[in-house]
C-alpha cells in the first residue's frame, strides 16, 4: 500500500490561514521528528473550507504508542500539550494536543496505515465532493462550518445522505464513481 502524503503545495501557495498554517507545519518539522510514523495532514486546512477555528490534524501510524509519545514529547513544552490512550470507532488511538502559535494540533495515531484511517479517508471523498460540486458547495458548507457544526455532518447535510451517523455516511462514499456522487449533489458543478 502506497503511503498517504498530504500536497502541502494548496498550504503554500493557498489563503493567508493556509500559508501560516504551512508555516507551523516547516517550523514543528513533523516529518523529522515524526518520520518513521508518517504523518499526513487531513482535516480541513488542505481544504477550500477551512476556517479560520480550523486545526492542524495529522494522522499517524503507530503501532508503538509509547515510542509515539516519545517522540511527540519534542512539543511537551508546547501549550496545551497532553497525551492519551483511547479507543475511536473500536480502533486503539493515541492523541496528542498541543498549541502552535495560533492553531490547535492534534497528532492522531492508530496501528494502521494512514491511508486506511477514517481521517484521511474522509478527507479523500470531500476533496473529490468538492472538486466535483463548484463554488456554491464550497460556501454552503464554509458557511455552516463557521456557524460551528463539523465538518462531516456539514457534507452530510449538504448531500442529504440518510442516517444518524455522519462520519459513516460520508465515508460510505469513497467506493462511488464520479457520475454517482454527482448524482447525489443538490446542484453539481457550477
């Protein structure tokens, strides 16, 4: 399986949070500190939804969480820094939070590749959701995400996908072609 890497380039290159954001990221130098873990940003800075309460979520292979916290420890003298053993969706997570000049981190591990992790798979399918839905997507849902609701139940919502639990919902569309989630899209592709 091909490892999960974030194009750091839409941080780069993007809006003013984007590129401070990408600033945070070169100055806490996590592929360094973190490499043998392989850290990929998800959530929705690499996003054109991103707003300005948006974290910095990186998600990790870790099948040692001792050895991660360990190595997360470079940022104990961060603000905010704390480490935890919990369980997400039945899968054994390690989470580490800490502050980094103005946006929250958190440093998310479980003992399966990145690319296989709720995380990165939903970011995969809102990338493709939005790619295909236009502007007027962007902004429904940048809009409801600054009203305060989260990011899965906001693309939820604005596909009308059935049940009560968003983040299984969202994730149910990764396996559809292009056609077939436009189908689904209350306006597709201004």
């Amino acid at each position: 399986m091909q490892r999960a890497k974030t194009d750091l380039e839409v941080l780069r290159t993007g809006a003013p949070r984007q590129r401070r954001a990408d600033a945070v990221l070169q100055e806490l130098a996590l592929d360094v500190r973190l490499g043998e873990f392989y850290p990929a940003l998800a959530g929705t800075l690499p996003l054109p939804i991103h707003t300005d309460a948006s974290d910095l979520d990186v998600l990790c292979e870790v099948y040692d969480p001792a050895a991660f916290v360990r190595a997360c420890s470079a940022y104990a003298t961060r603000p905010g820094f704390t480490a935890e053993q919990v369980e997400v969706r039945g899968a054994p997570s390690t989470i580490v939070r800490f502050d980094a000049d103005e946006f929250a981190v958190e440093l998310f591990g479980q003992p399966q590749p990145v690319a296989r992790q709720h995380g990165w798979r939903h970011l995969q399918v809102e990338a493709r959701v939005l790619a295909l839905a236009g502007t007027a997507a962007v902004a429904t849902i940048t809009q409801w995400k600054r009203e305060g609701m989260k990011t899965e139940p906001a693309f939820a919502r604005w596909l009308q996908l059935p049940g009560d639990d968003p983040y299984l919902a969202v994730l149910a569309l990764e396996e559809l072609e292009d056609e077939a989630l436009r189908r689904l899209m209350p306006w597709p592709g201004e």
